[in-house]
C-alpha cells in the first residue's frame, strides 16, 4: 500500500512505524513525530493540524483532489517572490525536503521582491522544459492595480494550462490583500486545472510569521510547505528530485531580516547586471537538501 517514493522516509523514522502509526494507532498514542517532512500528504492531511517546535497549527485548507492524482508526470515548476525563495536550496532546501520524498522532481523558481509579472519572466524561460505540475505564489508584492494583477495571473495560468496548477492565497498583513486573494479566487474559478491553497488565512495563526506579519519564521515555513505537500500528493511516477534554480537573485530585498540567515553554497545570490531581464546563473549548483537540522513536526489526528 505504501508508494515506493515513501521509502526515502525511513531515514528518519522506519516505515512500519510511520505506518502503524497512522494506519493503527496504538490506543492511548495519537501522536506521530516525524522530523523534517511533516505529516505525510494523503492520510487525511488536508487541514491537519500538527504541532512544530512546539507551535501548534492547521496545515492551510484546499479543496480538490491532489495535483499529484491528475499529473501525467512527477515535474513540478514552483513559482514565488521572498516567501518561497526561503524554501529554496539556497536557504536550506525546505521545499526539496518535504516533496522529494513524494516522488516530485522540483525547481523553486523564487526571489525577493518580485512581484507577479515575475512568474511571466520565468515561464518565458522555462515553460518548454516539460513541466508536468506547478505552484503559484505571487501576490504579497502587490502593485495596487486588480487590473493588472489580474492580467498577468491570468497570463500565468494560461500558460500553465492544463497542467494542475496550486495558486497560493497571499497573507493578509494589511487590508488591499484581501482584493489579492479575491483576484486570485476569480482567477482559479475559471481554469478546472487550478486549486486554490488558502495560505492567507493559515498564516494568520500565532506563531508562524515574523514580525513584519508578511513572512514565515522557521515554523511558518514548515508549515507552509507542510501544506502544499499535503495538496500535491504523491507524485503519479518517477524518482523524485531537487532541480537547480535559474533566478537565485534577491537583492530586490535588502537592509533587513526578510530571508533566511544562512544560504548553502552553490547556489548563487549575486545581484544580477540588469533587474529588467533576469540573467541565468551559470555557476554549477550543488543541490543539498538535508543541510539543515530537521524540525521536530508532531501530527495530531
């Protein structure tokens, strides 16, 4: 019953015990610990609650069935400003850690600052590359106009169509957010292929967001990634990996606390010589995906 991609979990707990655990609870235990993959997505996840490093919170809701269960492929294209770029394996690898093992080849296509026309940037780049699944969240940089939102997500999404496509709601850390997200709801209602993960209303949890009420702490961001695992499921097929990253520049973003501390070497940080047209980073990547000490997640059924 186990998908051969769960395997890679027995490095952190072996796979009988995950299993009973989940399948068998023994009575009087309802706890699952688990390091550094959060609940596993497709055991009644959507929603969850689980407690990290102490902090308990719901996994954010979706409705649908997961992407991975309408993806003819495991490669998947996440694209994002500051708030996905710390997931990245240039801070850590968060995202690799908690969908790789779900069997997704994954690139977190992601910087600081940017805002949604940034998504058209890279797709013009890279849509050509095979993708077979994608993740959407741009939006927090909000230029003001609902208009030109709209457009250009509109134009994200038609160029993802029909691959399952998961758009991110954005956090509601200050009033015009919520003509965001209205923006982002219209906007999925029209495309079948599309599902919608309500982060902005998960983030508004205690414990989850750094001061500026805009980005995950370290928590936050298991949790965040705790969630999109649980709305793309197993991947359909194939060996998941950690693909490189092209756009690796957050200079957008500077003189404060937004990103992560710490980068992992191989992935470049360098400003680019132009921010009209982003230049693609040459340097080879050494992808790492367990460089971090993994964060104690608890699942709470």
């Amino acid at each position: 019953m186990t998908p051969p991609r769960l395997r890679s979990f027995i490095s952190v707990v072996t796979l009988c015990v995950v299993l009973s655990a989940c399948l068998n609870p023994t009575p009087g235990r309802d706890v699952l610990q688990l390091n550094n993959v959060g609940r596993i997505p497709g055991i009644n996840s959507a929603g969850g609650v689980v407690v990290v490093n102490g902090v308990r919170a719901s996994y954010a809701n979706y409705e649908g069935s997961s992407l991975g269960s309408r993806a003819d492929g495991n490669k998947l294209l996440v694209l994002g400003d500051s708030i996905l770029a710390a997931t990245a394996s240039r801070y850590g690898g968060a995202m690799c850690s908690a969908l790789v093992p779900l069997g997704w080849s994954v690139a977190v296509e992601a910087e600081a600052g940017q805002m949604v026309g940034f998504g058209r940037t890279v797709l013009k780049d890279r849509i050509y590359e095979g993708w077979n699944a994608a993740v959407v969240f741009l939006g927090t940089n909000y230029g003001g106009s609902a208009t030109n939102y709209s457009r250009d997500l509109t134009a994200i999404i038609d160029a993802l169509a029909p691959r399952p496509t998961l758009l991110l709601t954005a956090t509601l850390f200050k009033p015009v957010m919520q003509d965001v997200n209205a923006v982002i709801r219209t906007v999925a209602s029209k495309y079948p292929n599309v599902v919608v993960l309500d982060w902005g209303t998960a983030a508004a949890q205690p414990g989850l967001m750094n001061r500026d009420n805009v980005h995950p702490n370290d928590t936050g961001r298991q949790v965040l990634v705790g969630s999109i695992a649980a709305a793309l499921g197993n991947a359909p097929m194939g060996t998941g990996s950690c693909l490189p990253s092209k756009y690796t520049d957050d200079s957008l973003v500077t003189g404060d606390n937004t990103m992560p501390s710490s980068s992992i070497a191989g992935q470049s940080t360098v400003p680019r010589a132009s921010t009209v047209a982003p230049q693609i980073t040459t340097t080879t990547t050494k992808i790492v995906t367990t460089t971090i000490a993994p964060s104690v997640v608890t699942t709470v059924p």
